[in-house]
C-alpha cells in the first residue's frame, strides 16, 4: 500500500513538473540588457549596492518571485518533517513546478541549473532552506529536484 502511495506521489510530481515545463517555456522574461558603458574614469561601478525592489536577487528572479517560493516552502516544512523524505521529495518537486509555472519561470533552464533553487533560497530565506534540507536529509535543494 505504501509503495502505491509513494508511486502515485512521484508521479504527481512528474505531471506537474511536466506540465510547467511546456507552460513556462513560451511565457519566460527575456533578459534584462545589459548597461551601456558610460563614458568616465573607467572606474568599476560600486558593486556593493543592494539590488533595487522588485529587482533581481540571486538566481535571476525578482525579490518577490523569491519571497513566494520561499513562503510556499515554508508552508510544506511541516509535512515534510511528518512523512518520510521521499514523499516529501515529491512535494519539494510539486513547489517548486508550481511556483515556477505561476512566474513565468523557462523550466527548461532550471531543469539545467538545479543549484538556482539553492541560491534564491539561500539568498532570500536561509532558515527556511536549512529546514527543508533538514527534513529532507538531502545536502542540498538541488539533489532533491527529480525530472530538473
């Protein structure tokens, strides 16, 4: 009973995961430009200021398109903490699928770049990473994501 419920799980997760993938593909946000070269000193721009709201963090999403995989997240860690780590796998498959979808996100590309999921949760919200890879006993995000 219990391999059935694990398989239909797993499958669950594919079929989103699938289905997000040939959503977002047509519906991802062309790259921002690059800044045209100013004429000056030559001087580096300061690189150490923050990125503007709304703006791009870690991972190439927008601080709000990070706060949300992070809130969808930490609103499954206590399931993953209940079932075991493979169900809960699924589960880290189904978020992140979804929260994909839902911004446009190429799944395509995050399929070859599983570590983004790592940087955008570690940059936006460590705590909520660190339990999930907790619960998950996985050494990172990205280890966990099947079919990415």
């Amino acid at each position: 009973m219990f391999h059935r419920r694990l398989a239909a799980a797993v499958a669950g997760a594919a079929a989103v995961v699938a289905l997000a993938g040939g959503c977002a593909t047509e519906n991802a946000p062309a790259p921002a430009p690059a800044p045209a070269p100013s004429g000056g000193t030559g001087a580096l721009p300061n690189t150490s200021v923050a990125p503007a709201p709304g703006g791009p963090v870690a991972g190439g999403v927008t601080e709000a398109q990070a706060a949300q995989l992070c809130s969808d997240m930490q609103a499954q860690l206590q399931s993953w903490r209940t079932y075991t780590p493979t169900i809960g796998k699924g589960g880290l498959n189904t978020v992140v699928g979804t929260w994909a979808a839902q911004n446009g996100i190429n799944v395509i590309e995050l399929m070859g770049n599983k570590a983004r999921i790592d940087a955008i949760t570690q940059a936006q919200c460590p705590d909520v990473r660190a339990e999930a890879i907790e619960s998950l006993r996985i050494p990172d995000l990205a280890s966990g994501l099947i079919g990415f």
